[in-house]
C-alpha cells in the first residue's frame, strides 16, 4: 500500500483490561509503538488523577537517579552502557526499586557529608601546624633578640618588643623592660589581609605588634583546600579587653583562630600530636573515598537500566490515568487511536502481555466507529521522515488528503539546486552528507542542537547535494569555471575577413567585440550539447543572456510546479468525493492559469524555437502587457499571425472564469450574500495570488544570480590574486590565499547560501506550492512508544 | 538527412530520462517503498529533463553573441577550432 501518498486510515478502538494485566498490556503495547491513548478523563485536573502518587514517586526516583549520575561523573566512574530490552518491572518492583533507590541515596549523603567534614578537619589541622612552625620561628628570633637585651623568664610570655620586629611602630613604644603580653595566633586570608592590618591599626593605633608569613602552599594543602592563599598571623597585645576587641575584629574577617602554646617547649609536643592526626585523618579519608566509589560502581552497573525502567514506568502510569477505571475497580476502559492496517499486531501485543501477567481473561478490542476527526499518521522510514518533517513544520495534513512529503522528496532538493547550481559546491556537499550518513551513530552522541538538526537532515543534504551537481553541470559553474567538454557552437574566426566584418587591426582598436551570430560560421547553429555554452564564461556580456534564460526558466518551472499543485487538488476533490467542487474550483483555477501562464510559457518556447532578425524581435513582456491592456497597434510587430486572435480569446477565458466562480453554490443553507462574498474574494485572492506567485519564483533566478556572482568573487579577488603571483614568494601565498578562498568557500557560499537557497526553497513549497492544495489542519499522531522516549531523553 | 548533434543530442536526453522515468518504474519489485521509489524516479525525471531542455532551446536561436575582449579572441583564435 502506498502510504505515503496518504494518511493512513486510523480507527477508534476501545480496549477492556483486567486491572491485573494493564501493566503487561501496556508495556507490550509501549514496545510495539503503534497506538495513541485518548484521554478519557478531560475534566479532571493533572492533580486529581488516579495514578498520581505513583507518577510523583517515579519522578522523585528519577531526581535521585540524576543526583545519583551526577556524582558519579564527579567521581569519574565509568556508566556502563544499557543491555537490550528489559522486562517492564510491575508494581511490586516499583517498591523495591524506591526503596533501592532511598537507601542508595541517604547512603551517598551520608558519606559526602562525613567526606566533608573530615576534609575540614584535616584543613584545621594543617592551618594548625603551619602556624606552629610560623610562631616557632616567631619566638626563636624573639628569643634571640632578647638574650642579647635581657635575660628571659621562662613561665611568661614576656619579652621586649624590639624595633626589628615591626616596621610601622609608634614612637611612645618602649624599646626596652619586660612588658606582659599577650598573644593572638591565627589564619587569615591573603587577599584579606591589608584591610585587616589597616582596621588593627585604627582601632589600637599601633599599640600591637602584628607579625604575619605566607603559608607555603604544599601539594597537599592545595589538593585539599584548593588554590586559596592564606596568611598565618601573630599579635601581640597587652590586655585582656583589647584581647576581646581583636577576636572580634578577627572573626569579622573570617579569620580562624588557634590556640597557641605559650612556652618553646610545648610547640614540640603539640606539633607532633598534630601530625599524628593529621595522618590518621588522611587514612581516614582515603578509607571513605575508596567505600564511596564502591558504592557508586556497584550502582552505576545498573543506573542505565534503572533510568529506563523509571521511564516506563511513569510513561505507563502516565497513560493509565488517562484511562477510565471501572466501578468494580477490576476493569480499566482505554480509547486507542490505530492504524487499520496494525489491528491484528495489537490484538496479539494485548494477548501477549496478558498472558505475561498470568490472567486468564484476554482483553477485549471492540472498534467503534466515531464522528471526531482521527490523528494523521504517516508512516516513515529514516529516508523519508526528514522530508515529512519539514512538511509537518508548516502544519500536519488534514486527514486523509494528500501529503506532499512524497512529492517533496524530489522537488524540493531540485528547486535548491536550481537556486545553489554549481557543480563543485555540489560536490563538497554531496561529500559532506555522505559522510555525515556513515558516521550517524557516533555522531548522535554530541546531543548539540545543531548537529542533531544536521544529522536529521542528512538524506535532504545528500539529495540537494546530487541536484545541485547535476545543475551545477548544466549552468556549466564549477566554483565559477567552465568546462568545455563538447566544444563550444560559437567560432570567432568566422568574424573575421572573408566571412565577417573584423579585420586584424579592429583587434588593435577596440578593446571589446561582440561576435554577431547572423554572420554564418559564427554560431554552428547548433547548440551546445549539454548545458550552458562555455564561451558565456569569457564574455563580458554574460548576465546579459543568462539573466534572460534564468527569468523564463524560473517562469517555466514556477508554472510547472504550480499546475501540479493545482493538479493534486484534483486528487484530493476525487477523494473526499467533492464533485461539484472540481467542476466550480478546479477547473477554473486550471483554465485561468493555462490560458494566461501557459500562453506565457507558449510565447517564451515559440520565441526560443523560431528564428528571428534581433533588429525586430518583440520582446514578450511588452506583448504580454500589451494584451492585457487590450491595446492592439498595427505598427506592432507580431510574433505570430494568428497572435491577435490568440490574445482576443485568452481574455475571454479570463473573464469567464472570473465569473464563473461567484456562482459557487453550497448545500447548506447559508445566505448567499455571504457565499458570493466570499466566493468574489476567493476569485480575487486566486487571480492575483496567481500572478505574485509566479513572480515569487523568480527567486530563482535572483539566487542562482547571486552564488554565480559571490563564487565569481571569490574566484578573481582572492585564488587569481594567488595564482598570478609571479615573484618567489608566490608559492607560500598561494597557500595562504588557497586557505583563506576555502574558508571562505565553505562558510559564505556553502553554508550562508545553503541556508538561503534551503529556506526559499522551502518558502516555494509551502505557500506557492502547498496553496494550490494543501489545508494542513490535522493533527499528528503521537503513539506511546519506548523507543521514542528513551531516544529523546537519552 | 545528416544526424545535427542538435538531433542526436536531442534523441539521446529524450530517451535517457524517458527510460529512467517511463521503464524502470515498472522493474522496481514490489514492496512497502515502491510507492516512493516510482514517485522518486518519474519526478527526477521530468525535473532534470526539463531543466535540460529550457537549458538547450534558449541556446537555439541566439539574437545576440558574447562581447570578448581583445585578447581572449586572439587566444581562442589560436586556440578553438
């Protein structure tokens, strides 16, 4: 069955199931992917559904599966990767995983909490022992200024502040005699330390001795804290009220405070007991590390499947409260959307799982026919729903009319290429898409927007890729160069004397000539074989004769596109058995395109096809005005004998399907001042909608104009520049230039003239193409399916 | 009367994308792509014969030649026959 020519026929199916068996159901019905649920319960807010608990506590087993990968990437464990289609868990394994899952995740916390405040612990201990030594020298240098002034005491903490200490002393200081001091030690950060110098300074104005020392930043330390600097400090002060102030200076800055030991002895002691902790407390973490990456191992062998699992699950309770429970609460009533075709997969997908389930009773599948308006579906495979897709992105076909996707897979790659035609950049992108197909899989992995869009769109690439070559050959542009594969039809020595005009000194004069083709010999009178001819690459005078031979082919094309549109409608008139609508729309709509665009496209090929004088060629533009003008002249040149005629009747049939269209008649009963309105509008819309719609596809030309120009461009300014270098040098400039004329190649005229030429391709299929035909109010048919759902959250 | 390449050119095209668009559809075996493989290759077919064809018939008649400059005529003199 061709379908993609068509939706398929869908049909409403009600489905009985035992209660017991609609996990199974469901889940075989998920697998097989081909069934959309109708919602029966519409009034009922997403809060008081049945099954809302459970959709609750699947979405919590998924965030602690999230925090669960989360850690693990912190981690560096490795996920191992999905084992093929599992068993949908029933509601009973849904307990057990919770509780799995709980238990994994206050675990997890747990450990991280202890791995943190060990590890602050340890940062304690090392601030500790750092200050230690820092104070040890302190006190040693303390102590040998004071041996040289004074005797020391050895219980106080007395010692003389000498000048060598501090640089920013005041002068009422002493400079000698034992004073009690006191003393602060602590940790501070770096960055922090000026402004807390400064503030110890106007609060005591400088009755303090500070003394402060980078720490030195181990490897250690910075592993364990990071790459902060701190600062230990020392103050000495007198007094114990200025001893309150300073703590609570220090805690404003956030500084930690230690106690120190006040004799040169006690350090010793204490420095050792803090590096036995601090050993301790490395062994310590190192134990809680290696338990916490067991724990995240073990799990991250199974965390795939449970991800999977959970979105089953959910997807299943999800549509269950779509369905109608019944009052004995043993049966659950479900409304499926279906294909007719896929009635029997079903039915064998329902056995199936409630076979699974162990229930005797087969679920029931009763077709009930229906007035609401199905889903459309259209089956695709991965080559064709690309093209659907772009299709569906402007709106989804009603049901059961005619898709155009099927038409699209070819026309729409060839109207790019006649906007993209150069053989070269064909070929990079035909390259590019092949590779792009062959790598798909691995390429999937980047999840990047962009790319998914790209690889989604590798068969359309690839297809404008092989039209575009194809033009590119026949436009004879391959990166702005021709070939000459044939030989050219026009012969410059023909020119020349005997045959024609030129003589060997009008060379010398005139800096440009034009060949004459009415000179024999100089135009062989027959055409070149396959293409534009290559002599159009040399000439100056180029965009002369291709800009005419572009506009009547966009013409010609645009027309052609459109008769087939209007042709399509035809189709979907015979389908939905509107007769009187083929009689009163199509053929209207055809006799008014064919007798005034098929005469244009008449007058353009008898143009092409006759031979005439260039002198007194009348130009089909001024006759085409002409005869809508109604403006005849004898002096007028005609370009055929019967042409008077000829216009006189296209008039008459322009006018008679005008007012052929406001005699419409419809069966109901609707005024018929209305429908002529509305029918006089429509007549209006289609005539003019025609005419701008013709002249909408000149874009063709204007883009093929327009990358013929830009390659040029790139051709003269950047890569001849390069080649016509003459000095040493040129070879290392050549590559330069060679690499800049790529570049530039691939990102202007690749892919900035790639996108354009995609989108006004697609523009002249949506609304001059899709017009004619199309009514695109449908909506999409969405099945429960698992391998949708898993590929879109992966 | 003698085969112009314009004849030959002609016959050949004509009937290189008639066989393509007209006799192969009906040896693609039958299938669930069928459908899109005839529609894929009739619609090549008139598009690309087509586009061959305005291509060629707009080069029939000319009512004008190319302007070329000095020296490239010199070189094609020397060079095309």
């Amino acid at each position: 069955m061709s379908s993609l020519f068509r939706s398929e026929e869908m049909c409403l199916v009600q489905l009985f199931f035992q209660t017991e068996s609609a996990h199974n159901c469901i889940s075989e019905l998920g697998h097989l992917g081909l069934v959309q649920f109708k919602d029966l319960n519409p009034g009922v807010a997403a809060f008081q559904r049945r099954f809302v608990k459970e959709v609750k506590k699947c979405e919590e087993m998924e965030r602690i599966l999230r925090y669960l990968e989360k850690e693990m990437v912190k981690s560096n464990t490795v996920i191992a990767a999905t084992k093929e289609k599992e068993m949908v868990p029933c509601a009973r394994d849904v307990l057990e995983l919770e509780s799995t899952f709980e238990k994994l995740e206050q675990e997890l916390r747990e450990i991280n909490r202890n791995h943190a405040a060990l590890r602050q612990n340890l940062i304690e201990l090392m601030d500790i022992d750092s200050l230690l030594r820092m104070t040890e020298d302190f006190f040693e240098e303390a102590e040998s200024l004071l041996t040289y002034s004074e005797p020391p005491s050895e219980d106080s903490v007395s010692m003389t502040v000498s000048s060598h200490i501090t640089s920013r002393r005041n002068s009422n200081s002493s400079t000698s005699g034992a004073l009690h001091l006191s003393f602060i030690a602590g940790v501070i950060k770096q960055e922090r330390f000026p402004a807390f110098e400064k503030v110890l300074w106007r609060l005591f104005h400088g009755n303090f001795v500070l003394r402060h020392a980078e720490m030195q930043a181990t490897e250690e330390l910075q592993a364990v804290r990071g790459a902060v600097k701190k600062d230990v400090f020392i103050i000495f002060v007198q007094g114990d009220h200025v001893r309150e102030k300073i703590r609570k200076v220090c805690e404003g800055f956030r500084a930690s405070l230690y106690s120190c030991p006040k004799t040169l002895y006690e350090p010793k002691q204490m420095s050792t007991s803090v590096m036995t902790q601090m050993e301790d407390l490395r062994m310590i973490l190192r134990r809680t590390e290696e338990y916490r990456a067991g724990v995240l191992t073990r799990a991250a062998e199974h965390v795939q499947e449970w991800g999977s699992k959970v979105k089953k699950m959910k997807a299943i309770y999800y549509t269950l409260n779509l369905c109608n429970i019944d009052i004995t609460q043993k049966l659950i009533v479900a409304e499926i959307w279906c294909p007719v075709s896929d009635l029997t997969l079903v039915q064998s997908a329902l056995i199936k799982g409630s076979e699974q389930s162990g229930s005797s009773v087969t679920p029931v599948l009763n077709r009930i026919q229906t007035q609401q308006t199905p889903p459309t579906f259209n089956r695709t495979n991965t080559f064709t729903e690309g093209f659907q897709a772009i299709i569906d992105a402007y709106g989804v076909g009603t049901y059961q009319e005619i898709n155009p996707a099927s038409y699209t897979i070819v026309t729409f790659p060839f109207l790019f290429a006649v906007m993209f035609g150069d053989c070269g950049h064909g070929l990079v992108m035909t390259l590019f898409a092949v590779w792009v197909t062959s790598q798909a899989e691995s390429l999937r992995k980047w999840k990047n927007e962009l790319t998914d869009v790209v690889i989604g769109g590798r068969y359309i690439i690839l297809l404008m890729g092989m039209f575009s070559i194809y033009t590119g050959l026949i436009y004879n542009d391959c990166f702005s160069k021709s070939f000459n594969i044939f030989g050219s039809s026009w012969c410059v020595l023909s020119m020349f004397h005997p045959h024609g005009p030129w003589q060997n000194e009008t060379l010398h004069e005139y800096h440009h000539l034009q060949l004459n083709p009415f000179v024999p010999g100089v135009y062989s009178g027959d055409p070149y074989v396959f293409g534009i001819d290559p002599v159009w690459n040399i000439a100056s005078n180029k965009l002369s004769f291709l800009n005419s031979f572009k506009m009547k082919m966009s013409v010609i094309l645009g027309v052609s596109h459109m008769l087939f549109g209007v042709a399509l409608s035809l189709v979907n008139f015979v389908h939905f058995r509107k007769f009187q609508d083929i009689f009163l729309q199509f053929v209207p709509q055809l006799i008014f395109m064919l007798s005034l665009f098929g005469y244009l496209i008449f007058l353009i090929l008898y143009k092409w096809c006759i031979t005439l004088r260039s002198e007194t060629a009348p130009s089909i533009l001024l006759l085409f005005i002409n005869m809508m003008l109604f403006d005849y002249q004898s002096e007028h040149v005609l370009l055929y004998r019967g042409q008077v005629f000829g216009n006189n009747l296209n008039d008459q049939h322009g006018t008679d399907t005008r007012s052929s269209f406001s005699q419409h008649q419809k069966d109901e009963m609707v005024s018929m001042g209305d429908i002529f309105v509305y029918q006089a509008i429509h007549t209006i819309e289609f005539c003019l909608g025609c005419i701008s719609n013709t002249a909408s596809y000149l874009r063709l030309w204007a883009l093929s104009l327009a990358h013929a120009e830009l390659s040029e461009v790139l051709w003269r300014m950047v890569l001849q520049v390069g080649l016509k270098i003459s000095s040493g040098m040129g070879s290392l400039m050549l590559v330069v230039l060679f690499a800049a004329f790529a570049v530039l190649t691939v990102t202007v005229l690749l892919i900035m003239e790639g996108l354009s030429a995609f989108l006004h391709a697609l523009r002249l299929h949506w609304v001059e193409f899709q017009n004619k035909f199309y009514e695109g109010s449908g909506y999409k048919f969405t099945p429960l399916s698992f391998d949708s759902l898993l590929k879109t959250q992966q | 009367m003698a085969a112009t390449s314009f004849v030959i050119a002609m016959s050949v095209m004509t009937l290189f994308w008639g066989l393509i668009g007209g006799v192969i559809p009906w040896f693609i075996p039958k299938g669930p792509n069928r459908g899109v493989i005839v529609t894929m290759l009739v619609l090549t077919a008139v598009c690309c014969y087509l586009f061959w064809l305005i291509a060629i018939l707009s080069q029939l008649n000319p009512l004008f030649g190319p302007v070329l400059t000095n020296d490239t005529i010199w070189y094609l003199n020397q060079h095309w026959q």
